[in-house]
C-alpha cells in the first residue's frame, strides 16, 4: 500500500558550486550541501514528505547525505550523470510527473536554506489560493531591479506576506495536473538559451507589452 504524503519533492544536486556563486569553493560543496539539506528537513514540520533525490554525477558521500537526515521510507534516489542544469531540471519535472505519492509538489535545488518548520505553510497556501506556482525563492532583485517592480503585487495569507514575482529560479512548488498542463513550456528550459525567467513571463503574461515603458 503506498503512503500518502503531504508533498513531493524532487531534489536535485550535483558537487560542483555554481559559477555564479563567489561565496564558496568548489570543495566546500558537499558541507553547503549538508547544511541545506539538514535545513529543509527541519523545515517540514507535521507534513509526510517524499523526497526524490536526482544525485547528478554525485560520489557517495552525497548520498549518504540523504540517508543522514531523510527516514528512508520516505526516500527515493535517482542517479544521473549528466552535470546538466537542463538535464537534471527536465528529470525533475519528469520524476514528478509519474509519482503517486502526492498531487502537490515541489522542485528544488541543493543550495537552499530554510527557515524552521516553514514548510507547512508554503503547501498550505498553495491549497488555499489562486496560485499556481508558488517559490521560497528570495533574492534581492526582486527589491532592487526596476524590472521586477512591475509586478510587486503583495498578499497577505495568516501572519505571513507573499509576493508576486516574475522568476523562481526552477524552484517552485505547484501540483502534479498543473504541471502537466504546462509540462511543454517547462521542457523549453535552456533550449536555445531559454531561462526561467521567459518561461514564467511566457506562462503569466506578466510584463508582456510594456516592456519599452520601463525607465
């Protein structure tokens, strides 16, 4: 009989740091990958949750990882070697897509912190609103890049504030029928240089025709 969870997870990662990020070297990945980890597993609270960890081209002591902080239960590993961001995001989607644990999910990357017990709250909204993607995603461009002050649209759910934004960095959190419904937008990801960002301004419509009024 197979449990029912709260939510799915698809959890990809791989050793090497991004190119992008200046704070770590690339032997401190698998301590920033235990510190995240350990984070979301704290950030659960009450919910079952089903982890699908996408191990991208990882040696053992990755796993090992998971098995540290995930009941194993709850557990299910995916191996790929393909060092890919696209590869490894269209596994997600795909691995997603013909789970049975759960209708709502999440896509996530290795390189997150979250708060304590932040988790429920997050899969609450997505049940109780309009939204159909949802991101724990914070990044100070949403505050400070005019391009992303277009859409600052705010709601207030319980004691927490949400905030409508035009990217989510391929970490967001939605259900398995929407996902399908948008399943060939999402596999456009890194096509021809395609990122996150258009497909989202492609989904939303946010932005759309006013883009040369921007100062």
């Amino acid at each position: 009989m197979t449990k029912n969870y709260d939510l799915t997870v698809a959890y990809r990662i791989c050793p090497r740091v991004s190119n992008n990020c200046k704070l770590f070297q690339p032997d401190e990945k698998l301590n920033l990958s235990r510190i995240c980890l350990k984070s979301f597993a704290e950030s659960w609270g009450g919910l079952n949750v089903k982890v699908i960890a996408i191990l991208d081209n990882c040696p053992k002591e990755y796993l090992n990882i998971f098995r540290n902080f995930i009941p194993r239960e709850d557990l299910e590993i995916v191996q790929i070697s393909s060092m890919s961001n696209r590869h490894s995001f269209l596994t997600q989607i795909n691995q997603l897509l013909v789970q049975i644990y759960s209708e709502h999910v999440f896509l996530l990357e290795d390189d997150y912190l979250f708060q304590p017990g932040s988790l429920p709250i997050l899969v609450k909204y997505l049940k109780h609103s309009q939204v159909d993607f949802l991101t724990p995603y914070l990044h100070r461009d949403y505050f400070m890049d005019p391009f992303f002050q277009t859409t600052r649209r705010f709601y207030e759910y319980e004691e927490y504030i949400f905030q409508e934004v035009m990217s989510t960095c391929c970490t967001f959190l939605t259900t398995k029928t929407i996902l399908e419904e948008t399943k060939s937008q999402f596999m456009l990801f890194g096509n021809k240089g395609t990122s996150d960002q258009q497909i989202f301004l492609r989904l939303t419509k946010n932005s759309m025709f006013n883009i040369s009024d921007r100062k």
